[in-house]
C-alpha cells in the first residue's frame, strides 16, 4: 500500500481536519510561496474560474438539482473539450511545436445517493441537439444520394453491355456516399468507433454514464487490444491502422475521444490498487477531470431553470463546433497538423515557473507514491487544454480579439489544477478510504449490537441502522460474534 504523500516542513503547516477522511491530513508544506497550486488549503471548484458565458449554467444546474458545483463543471469542460477535441491546439511555449490538443476525460466519482447522472445527463444537451440535427441532415443527403446511386446502377449495366457488344463506352462515375457527422457515442466496439472516427476525425465524446461497464470491457477475452485503443485516442493527434480478420484494414487518420462518465468509489478503488501496486497502464492518470463526493447537503429545491443560462451555454457549444479556428485567428503552417494558438511572452513566464515548480513536486512524490506522480505529470497537458478552452469559448464569443493567449487564462487554469491536484490525492487514497468507511460502519454496528437483546439476526439488526445492510453486517461481524442457525447469539 502506497504511504500518504509528505512535504517536510519547517513552518509544520498542515490542511484541516476536514481533510482526514482522504488521508490529506498528514500533507505539510515546504514553503507557503511553492506555488500557487499548494494544496495546504482544501480547495473547492470555483465555477466563475471558467469563461462568464458558461459559469451561470454550472451554478444554475448544481444549485437546481441539489448536486455538487464540481460535477456540473467537470461535465461542462469535458463537452468544451471535445467540441474543440483536435479542431485547435495550444502552444505553451514561444518557440517549440509542441502542441496539446485539448480532448479531456472527465469523472464524477460518488456514491449513488448522490446525484451523478442529472447532472451528466443536463452538461450533454448541446452535444445531442447538434448531432440530431445533423442526423437529420444526413438523412436528406441520403435520399439524393440514393437516387444517384440508382442512375448510376443502370448506367454501369449499359456500360457493361456496350463493353460486351465492343462499342466504344466511358465509366460511369458517383461521389462517395455521405458520412454522418457524429459527436457523441455511448456504446460501441471500437471496430465500430474506428469507422466512425474515419469520417470524424476532429473527435468524439464517448459518454458513459456508468463508466465501470465501459472500463469492464477492456478485460473481455477478445478484446485485449480495446484498452490500448482508448489509451492512445488520450493523445489527440495520433493515427492508428485497425486490422481485424474479418474486418479488414481501417485507417483512422486521427484518433482523438474524449470521455465523461461516473463511476461509485468502492468500484473505483479496485482500478485504483492496481495503479497503486504496479498493475496500471496509466489509464486512471488520464481522467484528469476528477471530484470525489461522498455527500452533499440537502436542500429542497423547486425553480425555474435559468434558461438564458442554458441558451448561452448550448450556443458556445455549437459554435464553437461550427466554427474555423483559422478565422478566428489560429495560426496553421504546411507542416502543422491542427492550427493552434500559442500564449503571450507574459503567460508563457507564468507557465514556465508553474512546471518546473510541478516537476518539483513530481520528483518529490514519484518514491512514496508513483502513481500520483504520474497523474501529476499529466498536468502540463491539463494545463494547456484548460487555458485554450477558456481562451477558446471567449474568443469564439467575440468577448475578446486577442491572437495570443493573454496571461489571465493560464492563471485561471493553475488555480483550477490546484482543485484536481487535491482530487487526485484524494482518488490515490481510495482503497485505505474504502478500508476506513468499513471500520467506521463496523464500529457503528458493534455498538448498536451491544443495545439489542440477543440472538438476533442479521436483517433485524441492519435495519436499525443507517446505512448498513444484512450482509455488511455478516460480513463486518465475522470474528466479532457467534452464530448459529443465521442469529447472532453471542458477542465475543
């Protein structure tokens, strides 16, 4: 088991308590100034970090279904980001051709109580309208094509008759038939996705609402090689050649996805202890996009949606879909595969002096916790993508005119990867958490036990108390009572 991550400090400066119950309690600080992703302080997700366009929806959805602003904001750039996906990229520094392609993966990690799904569900409206209406359109342009393809049927007959007779006969020719424009999927083999990402290059949103099914599949027999697709599709920007027996040969020119999706922690934790003991591939690192919820405060709520909110937040969705980064000033050379916006010589500083201060802490942590390191070294890519897609949604707003990155936006984008980098601590921590909730139900249910007149069985005792049922009592008592004929008869 991993230990909990340690900053010596000579100042003993520790987070609060509140923080115990994910292990954060033991982090100190070197130095208050380290940088301005510290996580000394428990962080919350500041939703007016993102572009105003959009920030009214993520508080109008999170206080409308009484479920966490994080979720509605982790769902809301997850759709950004794959509207964007490998349209446009970001450039950090002022002279290299390293370019991030901005298509995240988002998670929404809480137990079913809390309200995962309401909130997915409402973030994906602009994708599913855009692509109904393209559905649609498709549709029309079928019809024409098929009445072409009737012409051209009948003209290749007489043009193979003319063939046979030996007159002279010129062959027939038809365009391709129309590919549908796609920008959502929930549930197909990747066979399948590969030959819809053919005529989509630009990218997909894979959304899964229960997201260990999707993740299951990767360990069916015959379907080993399913992990390293989506793995790669992480990147963006990178081709891929798909050949099956049957099949035969497909070329992707770009395979680019994005994911949201949600998941319960105790499922989680599993993928979690593989990462931890060795046995990952870096497929948790790449859910950069995490909250870890295990309640909310309830409040009884019945208004009106904000649907100028709403409105706003599907029409920056849809432009930005619509529209040619070229003409809104990305810079794109022969050589270059996506045009791309680089930062000022200001954001550029600013980014600079946060990564090496990341790389710091990469090297400090990578021994006693090798797999958060690794998710921290994923954030210069979180970073970039952050930054262009506020950049991006203000820019295709005309709220700004800017050919380069102003400094404000990479700021923005550090103080919200200091949010991640507490969840991501929080999500290396999972299993010794799971462990913890165990021992906590299993002292609640020793202590009711004590108040009950015995034997009593298993579903008469869970159902005075909260949250338990028959079999954790079964299973947590194990050792602690003696039964017989299913009735707890003695405590030992």
């Amino acid at each position: 088991m991993m230990k909990a991550v340690s900053f010596e400090s000579l100042e003993g400066d520790t987070v609060g308590d509140d923080a115990n119950e994910w292990g954060l309690g033991s982090i100190k600080v070197v130095d208050k100034k380290i940088d301005s992703t510290s996580i000394a302080e428990k962080q919350t997700f500041d939703h007016t970090l993102l572009p105003d366009i959009v920030s009214p929806f993520i508080k109008d959805i999170a206080q409308g279904m009484n479920a966490p602003v994080s979720f509605a904001g982790i769902g809301v750039l997850t759709v950004i980001s794959s509207a964007i996906g490998a349209r446009l990229g970001i450039r950090l520094k002022l002279k290299d051709d390293w370019t991030i392609t901005p298509n995240l993966w988002g998670i929404f990690i809480a137990p079913p109580s809390i309200k995962k799904s309401p909130i997915f569900n409402e973030v994906l409206i602009p994708l599913k309208r855009a692509e109904y209406k393209r559905r649609e359109e498709h549709k029309e342009n079928a019809k024409e094509y098929n009445k072409e393809k009737g012409v051209y049927d009948i003209k290749v007959k007489k043009h193979i008759k003319e063939i046979a007779e030996g007159t002279e006969s010129t062959p027939p020719q038809i365009g391709r038939a129309p590919a549908q424009t796609r920008y959502i999927i929930n549930d197909a083999t990747v066979e399948k996705v590969g030959d819809i990402m053919v005529a989509n290059p630009k990218g997909l949103l894979v959304a899964v609402d229960e997201l260990s099914g999707f993740i299951k599949t990767f360990d069916r027999a015959g379907r080993e090689g399913d992990r390293s697709f989506w793995l790669t599709a992480f990147s963006g920007d990178t081709d891929m050649s798909v050949d099956r027996i049957q099949r035969g040969s497909t070329y992707i020119p770009n395979l680019c996805a994005s994911i949201l999706g949600t998941i319960q922690p105790d499922i989680l934790s599993k993928l979690v202890d593989d990462s931890i003991n060795g046995g990952g591939d870096g497929l948790i690192q790449r859910f950069q996009l995490l909250a870890i919820e295990d309640h909310i405060k309830y409040e009884a709520v019945d208004r009106y949606p904000n649907v100028i909110a709403r409105d706003a937040y599907c029409d920056i969705v849809t432009q930005i879909l619509n529209t040619d980064p070229i003409s809104r000033g990305a810079i794109q050379a022969n050589r270059d595969k996506i045009p791309y916006f680089r930062v000022s010589t200001e954001a550029n500083k600013i980014y600079r002096e946060w990564d090496e201060k990341n790389h710091k802490k990469i090297a400090h942590t990578e021994k006693e916790n090798a797999p958060y390191a690794s998710h921290l070294g994923k954030f210069g890519s979180l970073l970039g993508s952050l930054t262009l897609i506020f950049f991006y949604v203000d820019r295709v707003s005309n709220k700004i005119s800017d050919d380069e990155i102003p400094k404000k936006y990479v700021e923005n984008a550090i103080k919200l990867c200091a949010f991640f980098e507490q969840e991501a601590l929080k999500l290396y921590d999972l299993p010794k958490a799971k462990d913890r909730r165990s021992e906590q139900l299993r002292d609640r249910i020793l202590t009711r036990l004590h108040k009950e007149d015995l034997p009593i069985t298993y579903g008469q005792l869970s159902g005075n108390i909260s949250g338990a049922k028959s079999e954790d009592c079964k299973k947590l008592l194990k050792g602690h009572v003696k039964e017989e004929d299913g009735r707890i008869v003695k405590i030992l």
